[in-house]
C-alpha cells in the first residue's frame, strides 16, 4: 500500500475510537508499516493504547515508540525465529547491522533491491561509510539455508538485486533496529524520506 492509503487507515481507527493522532504520528506509523496494511493497523491501534494509558485522546509521535516495544513483545515466533537464525554467528560480526540496512534500502514495486543501496542507511547506522565489497557476503548468507533464507537473490553478477522472501520481517527488523538503539526513529523517516540517488551512489 502506499503511504497515504496507510495514513488513512490509522486516521480512520482514531476517527472511530473518538481520538485524533498528529500528523507526525501517522507519517512515522506509515513509514514503519512498510506498505503492509495489518502493521499499520497494529501501530495505530497500540499508539492509541499507549495515549490512553497516558490519560490522553490525542496520540503523538512518543505513543509511537511506546507502540514499537508492544508491537515487538506481541511479534509472530516464526519472526522472530527467522531474525535470529539470520543475524546467528558465534563470531563478533555485524550481521543485525547489514540486516537493519536491508530492511531500510529503497525498493522499486516488487520490493527489490540493490546492494549499493545499503550504503547511505549503513552509515546512518554505523556512522561509518562501509563499500559493496564489504558485505556483499552477508547478503549472501542472507539467502542461504544456514541463516534462514530471508533474502531471495536475482539478477546476474554485478547487478544481483535482494528482496525479502517474508514481507513481515522488514518492519520487525527496523522497530528492533530503533528498539535497540541501532538507528533513531526520526532517522529511519528521513531515510525513508528521502530514498538514496543511484546517480550519486552508482551500483
């Protein structure tokens, strides 16, 4: 879905419960969606909990990030299961890093895409600029049985392009991301925001 056919989905749960959400709230509620109507069903339906719970009819960007941890701790086995085989290693690695840059790349209509397009959401999160070379290998490992099989791979070398094989990860894997102080909320929609110029960042 896109991003103003979620917005109105979380508007219309307020509308019916008798409560408002600002505009902040919602945009970030559409953005952590990523396009899936039932998260942003979800969202809105916790950040409305979490401004009850404060005494309020009115629900704000901080409901919000209380929403994320409710959404987390009442998050399907199965996802979690497959988050944790993914980032599995019993070295020091970065695998929840390369994960979370994943999860944040721009995507064409299919949900793919390239592994240039980690970089600017990698350095958001790292706040180190990292090259293709440098972990290419993880999103290789992405799509093996060992760690999960999260990511599906297409294309030839040199052009390979990724996407994830369940939908429901991608939001999963970024609320941890900010959960876990891994990258802000308020990054996460400027990454979003603002998806990367492959005219400046070239495969």
């Amino acid at each position: 879905m896109l991003e103003p056919e979620l917005i109105e989905i979380v508007e219309r749960g307020f509308r019916y419960a008798k409560m408002s959400i600002d505009k902040d709230a919602t945009q970030h509620i559409a953005v952590l969606s990523r396009g899936l109507p039932h998260n942003a069903h979800e969202l809105g339906m916790f950040t409305g909990h979490a401004a009850l719970d404060a005494g309020r009819l009115i629900a704000t960007k901080e409901d919000v990030e209380s929403a994320i941890r409710r959404s987390l701790k009442s998050a399907k086995q199965t996802i979690v299961s497959s988050y944790l085989l993914a980032i599995s290693s019993p070295h020091k690695n970065i695998y929840n890093q390369i994960l979370l840059a994943a999860a944040l790349s721009p995507t064409n209509e299919l949900g793919y895409f390239y592994a240039g397009d980690l970089r600017c959401p990698l350095l958001a999160i790292t706040n180190k600029g990292y090259g293709i070379d440098a972990y290419m290998r993880h999103l290789r490992h992405f799509c093996s049985k060992e760690h999960g099989n999260v990511l599906e791979k297409k294309g030839t070398r040199g052009r390979f392009r990724f996407r994830f094989c369940d939908p429901l990860l991608e939001p999963y894997i970024i609320m941890r991301g900010i959960s876990e102080g891994l990258i802000k909320e308020d990054d996460v929609f400027r990454l979003k925001s603002q998806p990367i110029n492959r005219l400046l960042f070239p495969e």
